[in-house]
C-alpha cells in the first residue's frame, strides 16, 4: 500500500497543544525521516537521504531533503525508529522543537533568582548562629 508521510504527520504526529492560563497554545515541530534496510538484509542497508517536515495542527509540510531544522534546538532532538509490519525497511523519526515551541514555555530568570534568594538566606542563617554561637562562648568565659 501506499501512504504518505504529510498525511501519516499530520494526523499522527503533532503532539503538543496545552493551556497557559492565557488560552491555548499549539507548537510547531520539525520531523526529519529517514529510512534504512533491516540489518539482515541479504544486500545490506542502504540509508536514505534525511527528508524534512515542518509539522502544524494544520498538516505536515514537505521542506526538502536534508535535515533543515533550526540548529540551535538540535541538542533537543528525540528519536524514534518506526518499522511497518512485513517490511525490511527501519524508518527513523527525528523530532527537533521549532522557537515557536520553545518560546511558548517563557523561558525566565525567575528560578534563578528565587535560588539564589533561598543560598543567601541560607548563608545569613548560618552567619547568624555562629556569631550568636561565639557570644555565648564569650559569655560563659567571661
């Protein structure tokens, strides 16, 4: 049978739609398709090109061979190898986040400052109970 890979994303493949308290977000997604013969194949595997996919709650858009994602969210890439049942060919799924995705979960210096609130408390305390601690001590020579 024949399918194709925008109707199998696009009814499949997307994923990520959630609520901020300001309405609902949805998130694009870059899928990179790759195919390859199991490895016991009399011939050998033969990997084809990367094929690239630009995912929306409205479908899935062919962008051309080659992996042409937004390479400062590669290190975000999840994995899946996908194989059809009676079938020699591993299909491997590339998942990359697009900005959109990763602007929408508003990135801030908020834990960082709440962190570094909760140290200096932590060091005023301890500063506290020693001088507290060295009076006493004074005290009891005295």
């Amino acid at each position: 049978s024949l399918f194709s890979w925008e109707d199998l994303l696009s009814s499949s493949a997307y994923p990520v739609r959630r609520s901020t308290g300001h309405g609902s977000v949805t998130a694009d997604i870059f899928v990179v398709v790759t195919s390859k013969l199991s490895e016991g194949f009399p011939n050998g595997s033969y990997p084809s090109g990367p094929a690239t996919y630009y995912v929306t709650e409205h479908g899935a858009v062919f962008r051309g061979m080659g992996r042409h994602i937004e390479q400062k969210h590669a290190d975000m890439m999840l994995k899946y190898d996908f194989k059809l049942p009676f079938c020699d060919v591993v299909y491997t799924f590339e998942v990359y986040p697009t900005d959109l995705l990763c602007n929408s979960y508003g990135v801030s210096n908020t834990p960082t400052f709440l962190a570094l609130i909760a140290c200096c408390f932590v060091v005023l305390s301890t500063l506290v109970f020693f001088i507290y601690d060295y009076f006493v001590n004074y005290r009891q020579k005295v």
